[in-house]
C-alpha cells in the first residue's frame, strides 16, 4: 500500500487554485483508481462538491435536486475512476462530463418515467473527456481567423464561410449563391490574398 | 459528404444537456456520422467545464493553512489501512453538509464499467441497417406502414415533441407538407432530394414551418426524424391524409 507517494497540494491560493490543482486532481484521481484510496477521493470530494452543489443550484434553483446531482456525480467519479484516462484530459472536464450526464438522466426519469440512462449513449465518458493536445492553440487561432473573416467584404465572407467552414465545392457554392463559377473561384482569391495581409499584420 | 450539420447554438445546447430528450439524441447522431461536428462538441464540452469550474464564485474556501492541514490529514491517514472502516467523514475533513453522502458513497466498494453495447441492427422491408449508439437504449414501436412508407415511433418522445425512424423504399415520397412547428431530419443511410436540394447519409435538417417541402427518394432511404407538432399536408392526396400527418411524422 503506498498511499505515502500519493503527492498533495503545495499551496492553495484561491487564485492559483486551477493550476496548482491540475497535477495533484490526477494524483488524487491515480490513487483512488489503483487503491480506492478515501483520502485521495476526500480531496477530489472536497474540491467538487461544493461547485457542483452551487451550479446546479444557480442551473435549475432547487437544492434537492442539486444534492442529488451531487450525489449521482461523486458516485460516479468514485466508482469509474478506473476508467479516467489522464492522458486524455483534464480531471475537471472528466468530472464535468459526468455531471452533465447524470444530470440529464436524472431530470429525463423525473420528466417522463423513463427508468434508462441514456446520457452515457449521448455522451460516451471515454470520448468526452478527452481534449487533443493543441486545441487551445487551434482554438486561439480558429478566434483569429474567424475575426478577420468577419471584417472581409461580404461576398468574399460568404465563399470562405462556405468552403472553409461548411465544406461546401466551389461547384455548390456557385449553385447555392447563384453565380459563375469564375465568380467564386475569383472571390475566393481575394479573400485569401486579403487573409493573409490582415493576418501578417499582427506580427508587424 | 456531409453538407448540412446543426447550428453552433444547437451543438452548445446538446452539450450543456439543456436539449430535450429527442433532439440530444438526433443531434448525438449526427456527431457520429460527422467528425468535424463531432470535434466541436468535445472542444465546446472543454469549455464548458472550463467555465463551470472555475466561477470565482464557487470557490472553496482555501487558506494559508490548508497545506498544514492536509500535511496533517496525510499523517493520520497513514495510521490506518485502507480497510478501516472507523476512517470517518471527520478524518477525510468532509465534515459538512456532505458528510453522510461522502460516508454513504465510499462505503460501496464497488466499481462500475459500462457495459459494451453491440451496435443494434434493425430491419425494414428486407434491408439491414445499424443505428447509432445514441438510439441504442431507446424503445422502438413496431413499423408502421402506409405504402413505400414505414415508421416506427420512438420512446424519445416527450410531450408535442414526437420522434420517428422513417424508412422510404426506393421511389417513394412524402406527400408535400408544411409544419406548424419544427421538423428536423437526419439521413441515416441512402439520400432523398426535395424543393430545396439533395441530402445523404449524415445529412441533419432543421425546418421551420416557413419551409414547404416534399422529400422524395431515388434509393430509399432511413430518417431519424423529430418534429414538435403534426406535419401539415398542402396538396393532392395528401390533404386527405391530413388527419394521420401525425400518423407519418
Ligand atoms: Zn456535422
């Protein structure tokens, strides 16, 4: 039994508190897969609880309902913390998954008399809680463009929105706005010339 | 390709868990048919739990005394093995309002992995198709058929929202309709083409009852489809269909 490795937090500064705790949640997360370990889970408990208590009851104003999301999500964590992968992501979006879903099936069985989850169907734990590694980054940059799109000309925005970002050939474009398809080919060339200006600028 | 995908709006919904059971599970059903509406998703459920969790206002009380605490926390723990039972709430330091949830909690020393699901198969006059896992735990009511029409109802349904597979044979078509509300369709497999142009597999409509439309197919074709109200027929045959409109929708 080496619960004495288990590494805890060094400091708790209500400012740091995201940060410092990213790398002791997964240590606490390790040790209650591997040994069921209560005080690691009591550190994780202590963490989460009290949030999830104060979204829910922000979310839907009953404080019942809220212990009982409460309830259903630490269950939950405690339970299929085997089943947390920390190199797939964050422990927070893991729990945050497991609320969502919880709560879902919860207020879906109060709704209609449905005794089935479904929410784990909707939401499969192992996918969600995953994040690619440079997402922030891309998302950043996704921000960037989407912004200098949004100051081109109209028509340049429309065919950049429609082959970039809905897929669309230049062919179905030029069918779907009802012009040549030079016109398009041509339209789509200046935007992406006008891209890359605005977008260099920034680095001038 | 998938060219037609739900709404930004209608992804962040689906991922907060704010959508009715019926449009969570046609949305969840897109997403596996479309990668790219699928990669949303999961960036804007990591958002999501970003913004959830670190509300300044639902901050714990930490202080400068806490790392004692736990350094203290730590040494008690080790004095006991994992087995003893007397570890109370009180010693864990939930000692709260959560106490009884925390004892009741880590008394079961079960764990819990869900099961497997097999892809559910379905068949409809002399074709097989697999469903998305989203439908997987939802009931399905035998086919109901009218012509190169069928449709079964599923238990999705929740209030005026009405779920359905629609299953039309090669050359078939719905009769021109309106909706009084919303109808949304996802291809899940074959292609159909009306007024407003042609969709595929993985292809998800949302209409308003602005739209007019009159959905045929070359190929056949299997819908999931929701609608919050009776479609309304518009012309020929179909106004005297007018009464089972919910029969088919
Ligand atoms: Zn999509």
């Amino acid at each position: 039994m080496q619960t004495a490795t288990v590494n805890y937090p060094k400091t708790s500064h209500n400012d740091q508190m995201s940060t410092d705790n990213t790398g002791a949640l997964i240590d606490f997360m390790r040790a209650i897969a591997t040994q069921r370990c209560q005080h690691a889970f009591s550190q994780v408990f202590k963490h989460f609880a009290p949030k999830i208590k104060a979204i829910s009851i922000k979310k839907y104003g009953s404080e019942a309902l809220a212990m009982e999301i409460v309830q259903d999500t630490m269950t939950n964590v405690w339970r299929k913390a085997h089943l947390f992968n920390e190199t797939k992501g964050a422990v927070s979006t893991w729990i945050y998954t497991i609320m969502r879903n919880v709560t879902f099936d919860i207020l879906r069985k109060s709704k209609s008399s449905q005794e089935i989850s479904i929410s784990d169907d909707l939401w499969p734990l192992d996918e969600y809680a995953t994040e690619e590694k440079d997402t922030f980054q891309d998302h950043l940059q996704n921000q960037e463009i989407l912004k200098r799109v949004n100051e081109l000309p109209n028509k340049q925005q429309q065919v950049i929105k429609g082959v970039y970002f809905h897929e669309l050939s230049q062919e179905q474009l030029a069918q779907q706005l009802n012009i040549p398809l030079g016109t398009v080919k041509s339209r789509l060339r200046l935007a992406l010339e006008k891209l890359k200006q605005n977008m260099g600028d920034q680095h001038d | 390709m998938i060219n037609h995908h739900p709404k930004s709006e209608l992804i962040n919904a689906f991922v907060a868990g704010e959508l009715p059971t019926a449009l969570s599970v046609i949305v969840a059903s897109h997403l596996e048919l479309c990668r790219c509406c699928n990669d949303k998703a999961k960036k804007i459920n990591q958002h999501q739990a970003d913004d959830a969790f670190s509300d300044a206002d639902l901050s714990l009380n930490h202080n400068d005394n806490s790392q004692e605490n736990t350094a203290l926390d730590n040494r008690e723990f080790a004095n006991h093995s994992l087995e003893d039972n007397k570890l109370t709430a009180h010693h864990l330091e939930v000692n709260n309002e959560f106490a009884d949830m925390f004892a009741a909690i880590v008394a079961d020393k079960t764990t819990s992995t869900p099961a497997t699901l097999d892809p559910v198969e379905i068949k409809v006059k002399d074709n097989t198709y697999v469903l998305p896992k989203a439908l997987s735990n939802i009931q399905r009511a035998s086919w109901f058929k009218l012509g190169k029409l069928s449709r079964s109802n599923l238990d999705s349904s929740e209030n005026e929202i009405h779920s359905h597979l629609i299953h039309i044979e090669a050359g078939g078509e719905i009769p021109q309709h309106t909706h009084n509300g919303y109808e949304v369709t996802l291809i899940l497999s074959g292609d159909f083409y009306d007024e407003l142009g042609e969709y595929s597999q993985g292809d998800f409509m949302w209409l308003d009852k602005q739209h007019k439309h009159q959905p045929k197919t070359k190929n056949g074709c299997l819908c999931l489809t929701v609608a919050n109200d009776a479609l309304h027929f518009t012309q020929g045959v179909g106004k005297i269909l007018n009464p089972i409109g919910s029969l088919i929708y």
